[in-house]
C-alpha cells in the first residue's frame, strides 16, 4: 500500500505540489517556519506496553486479569485536530528514543537558513516525516538539475533520522534516488537514547555531506560517458524489476503427490495449488508489463536525447520515468523511499556497475 500524507501536512515552496494538498508560499523559511504552517510540531512519546491476561484465580475461582510487564514499548503520538485520539504508531525497544520535530527543526534551522525549505510533510499517522532543503543546482549528463537534500525521520522503529541527496531533473522532475550508499550522499542517526545529544556532531556531519555532493554528480556522469548493448540493458532492467517470486506454499506443495495424501486432502492441495498459481502468474504479468512500460520509455529516451542513447543513463532514466509516473502514484510517497525507490535504486546500482566494468575493460585494452 503506498505511503499518504497525514491529512493535508505539506508545505511547498513556490510551486504547488502535484497531489494539490497543503500550503504553498513563496517565501525562504526555515524548518521551524516551515512546521508551524502545516501542523507537524505534534509530539510522540515513548510508553510501557502491558500484557493484560485473563485467567481464574486457583484460590478462589474468580476470574481476574494479570498485568505481565512487557520488554516492547509503544511509540504514541499525541491527539492533533484532524485526529483527536492518541495513536500508535509503533512498537519499540527499550533503547529506542524519539526525537520530537520540533527539536529537529531547532538543528536543522542554521543550515534551513542558508539552504530554504523546498517542500516539507508528514506521512500516514504521523510515523513519518520528511524536508527537502534547496541545494542550488548542477549539471548531470548534460542537463540541468535542482540539487536537493532529503531529511526524514521514521518513527516507526523501522528506520532512523537520515540525510540523502536527491538530484531532480528540471525537464521532468522526476525524483532520482539513487538509493545506493556509495552513490547516494546518505547518512542516519539511530534512535538511541543520544540521538538528542548528537545535535552537535548531526550539524557537523551534515556540512561535511554538503561539500562531498560532487562524488555523487560524478558517479551519475560516468553513466552518460559509456554506451552498452542490449544484454546489459536488460541486466538493468532485470535488476530494477526482477522476476515475481514463487509463493512458499507453491514450492511446498510441489513435493506432494496424489499418493501422499488422503484423496480429500489431494482436492485441496490441486485447488490451493492451482489458486497460488494464478496469483504468482498475475504478479509475474504485472512486473513484465512495468518492465515493458521502462523499455518503451528507454527507446523514447533514445530517440529524444541521441547523445546520450543506449547508455546506462538513458535506461536508469526511463527506469526513474517508469516508477515516478505510473499508476497509483497518487499521494504515493514511495518515489522517495518505498518499493518505487528501490527499483531505482537497484536500476542505479546495476547500471554503476557496468559502467565500471566497461571502464576497467576500456583501460586494460
């Protein structure tokens, strides 16, 4: 299910974003500005969880519940206006420590103030949220692109306060997350119970990234320099979407034979079998059609930008045109991060890595 924005908590900047939802200005702020016009200073709070079992009383007969102490603890925002209760978000350990947006807004503010906020928003319930800083602009491949720095932070126990850089084609918009960490600019902090203490050494970290942008528009410029043929096309293509996997009670019900089981129990295995199949085979047509729908975008790419045809920047771009502009893109934030996110970056890694080996193979001949 793709990821949707917490109610209408976005902020643009200038331009109104595709979905039409939040508030757009045309205005330099910082992330704290940024925040207080969408409503995501909301706090979350780490809680005990408690085991509530029911069971009769050996003494006595009555029934009671026990409360058994957990070693899990809940992850709780608090009631905002749109969504007047206290929710869940998450289930965590005990070294598990939020970090509240408004404290991230007071460490990324002296650098928001050089490099203003693009866009800014909150993602499901809360359990996400996200700020892209203007990082001026630069040439790759020979076109001109924005040049982006992505913050989020999870607060779902499944992920930590990250930094990532994000170039954007000014002709498409469309989002190139590379997704791979040797190409992509990207560092976390873990939610640990330092992850406030860390505010110093976060700042420090994130300007070091900023002068290191360079790396990632080179690695992004070897892909323009190379051309490659159709088997290493569709290396990349398969890498970006490879083939559906087989369901696990398929391949388990491969081993049984007619002789292994009651007939009655035979009937269901053949018709659970043949359902599993159906599904697989569904799963595996979409992907080829994904998969066609990048090759057809590929040759378009070609045939627009003969200078760069049948490199691997022209198939990671018609892989990055593919997942960006799909169906069920609609409020979808997985084009940043999410399954869209990692076909582009699976798509990015592949192409790296033939262009390297192409280079190897060029300097040894």
């Amino acid at each position: 299910m793709p990821a949707t924005l917490f109610g209408e908590r976005f902020y643009g900047r200038r331009e109104p974003a595709w979905h039409g939802l939040g508030v757009v200005m045309d205005a330099d702020l910082t992330v704290s500005q940024a925040m207080e016009k969408v409503d995501i200073s909301f706090e979350i709070h780490k809680a005990p969880n408690i085991a509530h079992i029911d069971t009769i009383d050996p003494n006595t007969g009555a029934y009671k519940t026990l409360q058994v102490p957990t070693t899990s603890y809940s992850v709780i925002r608090e009631p905002t206006f749109d969504d007047p209760k206290h929710r869940v978000l998450a289930t965590v350990g005990e070294q598990w420590t939020p970090i509240q947006a408004t404290d991230l807004a007071r460490m990324l503010d002296p650098i928001s103030a050089q490099y203003p906020v693009e866009t800014l928003g909150a993602i499901g319930h809360g359990e996400k949220i996200f700020i892209t800083l203007d990082a001026g602009k630069g040439v790759i491949a020979g076109e001109e692109h924005q040049l982006y720095y992505l913050v989020t932070d999870h607060r779902d126990g499944g992920g930590a306060l990250t930094i990532a850089f994000t170039p954007v084609r000014v002709v498409c918009q469309n989002t190139l997350i590379c997704g791979l960490r040797d190409a992509r600019i990207s560092a976390s902090l873990v939610h640990t119970k330092q992850i406030n203490e860390d505010a110093e050494w976060y700042t420090g970290l994130f300007n070091k990234m900023l002068g290191s942008q360079n790396k990632v528009i080179d690695q992004m410029n070897e892909l323009a320099a190379v051309t490659i043929d159709e088997e290493q096309v569709k290396e990349i293509m398969l890498s970006a979407y490879p083939q559906a996997s087989a369901p696990r009670q398929l391949t388990l019900a491969r081993g049984i034979t007619a002789d292994d089981v009651p007939s009655s129990v035979w009937s269901d295995v053949t018709s659970r079998r043949l359902h599993l199949r159906e599904e697989w085979e569904k799963r595996q047509a979409r992907v080829d059609r994904i998969r066609e729908t990048a090759m057809e975008q590929y040759t378009r790419f070609n045939d627009e930008f003969t200078d760069l045809a049948r490199t691997p920047w022209a198939v990671w771009q018609a892989v990055v045109e593919t997942e960006d502009y799909r169906r069920g893109h609609t409020l979808s934030a997985s084009t940043i991060y999410g399954q869209r996110a990692e076909s582009k970056g699976r798509a990015f890694k592949k192409a790296l890595g033939i262009t390297r080996t192409i280079q190897k193979e060029g300097a040894v001949n």
